[in-house]
C-alpha cells in the first residue's frame, strides 16, 4: 500500500509540476503601479462632468464591496488594480477578457475569429462602458456599475500593453522563455512584470503630457498588436526566439513605447469616462469586422 501511496505521490507531483511549466504567468499587465499611473492620467483629464461622475460612482464603492473602507475604494488610482485580483475570486469569468489573442499569420484582428465566443478584451470594455453609462435603479445595478467602472479603467490599461493584443501560439509570449538580464523570464513577464517601477515612474510621478489620438478602440488594439509584432517580439530587425538573451538593448528599445502607451491609456480612457458621463457611450464593434 506505502508503495502504491509513493507511486501516486510521484505522479501527481510530476503532473503538477509540467502544468505549472506550461501555464501561463498570471500577473498585473503594467504591473499594479503601471495601472495605477493610467488611472490618475485618466482622472487628471476628465472634465467638470466626468469627474462629477467618477466621484458618484466610486461613492457606490460599498454595493459591490460589502464595506465602507474597502481598500478598493480607497481611489480611483486604487480601483483599477482590483480586476486582477476579482477574476481569481467572484469574477473568475473574466480571466479572458484582459486580453485577446490574433493568429501571427493574421493581417489584423478580426472580432468574430479572435473572440468567437464574445468574452475577450475587446468585448468586455463595450460591455463594461455600457453598464457604466446606464443609470442604476437598484442596489444591483449600482454594484454593476462600480465593478464595470473597474474593469474599465484596467482593461483599457491592459489593451494598450502591446503582448495582450498578440499572438495566439504563444500566449501573448508567454510562451517565449527568455533570458532577461540575465534571469530566467518569458516576454510577456518583461512588459507585465512592473515596468513602471523599472522607469522610475509611479503614479505620483506619471509620465508627461503629450499628443494623443482619441480614434477608437479598435484602432487601439490594432495598435498594439503593431506595436507586439514590430516591437515586442523583435530586438531591432531580430525576432526573438524561446532561450535568448536580452538586456538593455531591448530595455532602451520598449521604455519609449511603455511610456507612450500608458500615458494614451490615461488619456483615451479619460475620453471613454466623459463619454459615459455624458450618456453617449462609444460604439465600436461593427458588423463590417465580422
């Protein structure tokens, strides 16, 4: 029987271990800072309805947490970090909507291929900007409008992190393990894995302003997966394979890219929140892309 019972122990280890190698790395795309740092841009730029607005719904905060201090309630700022913790807890439904993945022999993102069955990145944020623009009759629909309020603002940061609008084969690189300085990591760790801090920014100290294009969100995503597939994979004209090295070549050539998309993050989804306050939320998923 001890033998048995040794046997089964072995095989469930080297089971649990192979899925833990082959698993994705589950983490805060920007880091939890970086979210941080969209979120005070995005509050920085609404205007006197919007701010009036977000000030409302965040006073709702208790609906959704059960409690009055809630760590989430603490600030915007604070509230946009809440996504990654809710979609291992009571929204664990929304695990795939921080992302969305595009076959790389793909020429763009295709909605009806790439989120077939309506739940990806692209969905949730018009799913999430609707509950926020509908006027709550009740105790639940408040509650629904703080949770669409935080999922917006941290899934309009993860669209514009380049490796959460890639490629499918590889898990949005995660599959790609690489060397980083150094150290073990995989790709998709390297721009998730607080690269803010690696800056020197946070959000007391956020990126300054700049041009940004308001477009629409699908032309945001579109621009991501360029940015993944010219920037992210590739040291200058080199794509990188699985067991590379790569240092500050590397570092020096996505700094400029991280910066300018947290700061578009801050500003378009201060746009998306203005739009909401003033009940006209933004259209985006066309028949014409199916």
């Amino acid at each position: 029987m001890r033998d048995v019972r040794g046997l089964f122990t072995h095989l469930f280890t080297a089971v649990l271990l192979a899925w833990i190698a082959a698993a994705p790395l589950t983490v805060h795309a920007w880091g939890a800072e970086g979210h941080r740092i969209v979120c005070t841009i995005a509050e920085d730029r609404l205007d006197d309805r919007g701010r009036s607005f977000l000030a409302s719904v965040m006073a709702e905060s208790a609906e959704l947490d059960g409690e009055i201090n809630s760590k989430w309630a603490a600030s915007f700022a604070e509230a946009c970090v809440w996504a990654d913790d809710a979609k291992f807890d009571g929204y664990r439904g929304s695990y795939e909507q921080h992302f969305v993945n595009v076959p790389k022999a793909a020429d763009s993102l295709q909605v009806s291929r790439d989120c077939p069955a309506l739940n990806c990145l692209l969905t949730a944020i018009q799913r999430n900007l609707t509950h926020l623009s509908v006027e709550p009759s009740g105790r639940r629909e408040r509650a629904r409008r703080v949770a669409a309020l935080r999922f917006l603002g941290h899934l309009v940061g993860d669209m514009h992190q380049p490796l959460h609008v890639s490629h499918a084969e590889d898990w949005g690189g995660n599959r790609i393990r690489v060397k980083f300085f150094g150290k073990d990591s995989n790709l998709h760790r390297i721009w998730d894995v607080d690269p803010p801090k690696r800056m020197g920014l946070s959000h007391r100290n956020p990126p300054g302003p700049r041009d940004v294009a308001m477009s629409g969100v699908l032309t945001w995503a579109d621009q991501s997966l360029a940015l993944a597939r010219h920037s992210a994979y590739r040291v200058g004209d080199r794509e990188i394979g699985i067991g590379d090295a790569v240092g500050k070549t590397y570092q020096r050539q996505i700094e400029p890219i991280i910066e300018q998309r947290l700061v578009e993050a801050g500003f378009r989804l201060a746009w998306l929140i203005n739009q909401a306050a003033a009940g006209q939320p933004v259209r985006f998923l066309k028949a014409a892309n199916d």
